[in-house]
C-alpha cells in the first residue's frame, strides 16, 4: 500500500488522468463502473496488480506516478526554442523544463485545463520572455533556469542561477508564510522559521540567507503545510469518480 504522502500525490494525479480521458472519450465523470474499470486497467498495466492495496511503496510508486503522467500529456518541454538564446541554453532549459513540468503535475499543482505550453508560457511571462523571444541573453536566462529549479527541485540549477533564485526564493517562502500563518490561527515571519528550524542555523535575516539556505527552508515549510493540511481533511477512501 502507498503511504499517505505518497497517496497525497498519487490521488490527485490519478484524478487528473480519469478527467482527461473522460474529456478525450466523453465518458461521464461519475460512471463508477467505467472509472473502475479503467482504473483497474492502468494500475495492472504499470505494476501488474489490479489495486494499490498490494501496491510496494519502494518499487510500485514511480511506476504508477510514471503511467498517470503520460495519460495526462506530462510530457512537455522537449525542444523548445528561445530567440535570443544559445543553443546549448535552448537544451538545458527544454531539459529542466520537463523536469519541472512533471514534478508540478505531480504534485497536483497545475490548474485543470492547463496544458505545458501555457504553464511555459507564463512561466516565461515572469522572466520577461514573450512570444518565445528574450530580451537578452544571461538576465531572462538565470530568471527562467531559477524558476525552473525552484519547481524542480533541482540543486544544481538553483546555485547555478543563485541571484535569480534568491529573489524567486524569497518570494515563495513569503507565500508560504501567509499560507501556514492561515493554517495555524498565527504570525509566521522570518524570526518564527528560525524558531522552529532552529537546527538549520539560519541567518539572523532572510536578506543573509543564500539560495541553498532559502531552498531548505521552502522543503522544510512546504512539507510542514502539507502535513497540516492533510490533517484537516477527513481521511479518504478510494472512491472516485470523482
């Protein structure tokens, strides 16, 4: 059986997948015998099984993550050309791209409807880059590649592109702030995260903190809003449709 984190991004991902094929065959939304069926159809194809019940969190999670993403078309970001940029930035960023395209999917954070070509091209708005043309060639890059890490994860491109990434940074973990502040009835501020993650010895103020500091901090918070909010929701069984 999945654990409950990994349920909290298998679920919706597989909520995702049910309403596009429904959307591509016109079935119902709410035809329980179809949803069963189909269901059943893609977790066999993935892992072998017809449930999830018997489902090995190690070996079958990636698998069934794998599957839902390409019934959703999870598989933008190949190819994508910039004018104004190199080739060889053209091939990182159409690299990390998909990468971030897949994690957001996910994680369930991309909006019903949305396709890769418009979550990229908004994506490219907030660097600067419109109708797929840079206003110039290291600025739009580092902007974009840090947005791009910052959804994906991605060590490497978050200190490649540290400048960019801190002021991306700091804006996010501002919104987590408010986020948790709503969850918990209290004031969340920098002094409040250094409180509780008094282990990862942040600086005195988060205009200190480097990118790699400011990306610990946002998986620490993420993971602790996560965790609140699943509290607040009554736990669920298997039963969509949804």
């Amino acid at each position: 059986m999945l654990t409950p984190a990994q349920q909290a991004i298998y679920r919706p991902l597989v909520k995702r997948a049910w309403l596009a094929h429904c959307r591509q065959t016109g079935t119902a939304p709410n035809n329980r015998p179809a949803y069963d069926a189909w269901y059943r159809d893609q977790v066999h194809g993935a892992v072998g099984l017809w449930s999830t019940i018997e489902a090995d969190p190690a070996r079958d999670y990636s698998k069934l993550i794998d599957r839902f993403l390409v019934l959703v078309g999870a598989v933008g970001g190949q190819g994508v050309t910039i004018s104004g940029w190199t080739p060889k930035q053209g091939d990182s960023f159409s690299g990390l791209a998909a990468r971030a395209w897949r994690m957001e999917m996910a994680r369930g954070v991309v909006p019903d409807g949305v396709d890769f070509n418009d979550w990229l091209a908004e994506l490219l708005r907030g660097a600067g880059i419109f109708n797929g043309k840079a206003p110039d060639r290291k600025e739009s890059f580092d902007a974009a590649m840090a947005e791009l890490a910052i959804r994906a994860g991605d060590d490497y491109w978050i200190g490649r592109t540290a400048a960019a990434a801190e002021i991306r940074l700091r804006y996010v973990l501002a919104c987590k702030m408010d986020e948790l502040a709503t969850l918990t009835g209290d004031p969340v501020d920098w002094r409040y995260c250094r409180a509780i993650y008094a282990q990862m010895n942040l600086p005195l103020t988060i205009e200190e903190a480097s990118a790699p500091w400011l990306w610990k901090l946002l998986q620490a918070l993420d993971t602790h809003i996560r965790r609140l909010g699943r509290r607040t929701k009554k736990k669920e069984v298997d039963k969509v449709p949804f």
